[in-house]
C-alpha cells in the first residue's frame, strides 16, 4: 500500500475531512506533508476531539521508535479502540506503557497512543493491507457514533 493509497481510501469514507498541511495553510511546519481524518460530515473541522486516523511522514518529538526518518518510510495510526487493541496485540497496555515497534507491515501497538486504544503500522503492504483498510472502517465507525452521540445532547 502506498501513502497515496490509504489517504484516498480513507477520505472516501462517508462524512471524512481530510487535513494535508502543507507550507503556507498556518499548520505547524512539523506537520507537512502528513494526513489527519476526522469524521465531520459538514465539513467543518471538530472543535473537540481527535482525529480518528493520521498519516505521518516523519519521527515527532517524543515519538521515535518507528525510525520515520528513513527515506520513505511512513505510519498509518488508527483509533481503533482499545477491543481491538487488545485483539490485534495480545494486551491492553497500561496508560504510560508503549508499543514501541519499528517493524515494517506489521499491526503494533502505536508508540505513545497505545493506551488509548491506537494501532499503528510502519511501511503497510501486502502482509497489512486489508488489516489496514478493516481497521480504518474500524475507526470510522468509532468516529462517527461519538459524533452522534454528541449531536443528541441528554439522550
């Protein structure tokens, strides 16, 4: 799978906004060139929340175990919960504990969101790809009923 190919799946999922900073958009400079999807059928980018996937390009400080500074390498993160984190992993991880993995296709535990419930893979191809595709349906799904959840105040 290429970077190309997970953003445009992803963003032609029902209700996607999908953020690409870039050079001149006012988004911090570390963000360029990666990808955030938010569920926001409106088009409207939430005033809470996270987003439910992103895609980056590089290592972040305090988020180097994926060894994103090599040439082209990449990781999909994925919201998708802590169920099926601990079905893809084997364990729920306690909040402070990690995943830290560099392995390349393969389904980990994500580096500093784990606790949270975040997957991620390094370099997905043809080993991860369909998990990647069900896992972001996966977070979608998650991202679209706290929408509405949210949008039914005192239900």
């Amino acid at each position: 799978m290429t970077m190309d190919e997970i953003i445009d799946f992803t963003a032609a999922l029902d209700g996607v906004l999908t953020l690409r900073p870039a050079p001149g958009d006012g988004t911090p400079e570390i963000s360029w060139g990666d990808a955030f999807f938010y569920y926001a059928p409106d088009g409207t980018l939430p005033k809470t929340g996270q987003p439910f996937a992103t895609v980056v390009t590089k290592d972040y400080p305090g988020d180097t175990t994926s060894r994103l500074d090599r040439p082209g390498a990449y990781r999909v993160n994925i919201a998708a919960g802590k169920e099926e984190l601990a079905h893809r992993t084997g364990h729920t991880p306690a909040p402070g504990t990690d995943g830290a993995d560099d392995s390349d296709d393969t389904v980990i535990a994500h580096p500093v969101y784990a606790a949270a419930g975040w997957l991620a893979v390094v370099n997905p191809a043809g080993r991860t790809a369909e998990d990647v595709r069900q896992l972001l349906r996966t977070a979608h799904r998650l991202a679209r009923t706290r929408y509405e959840r949210r949008a039914r105040p005192g239900e």
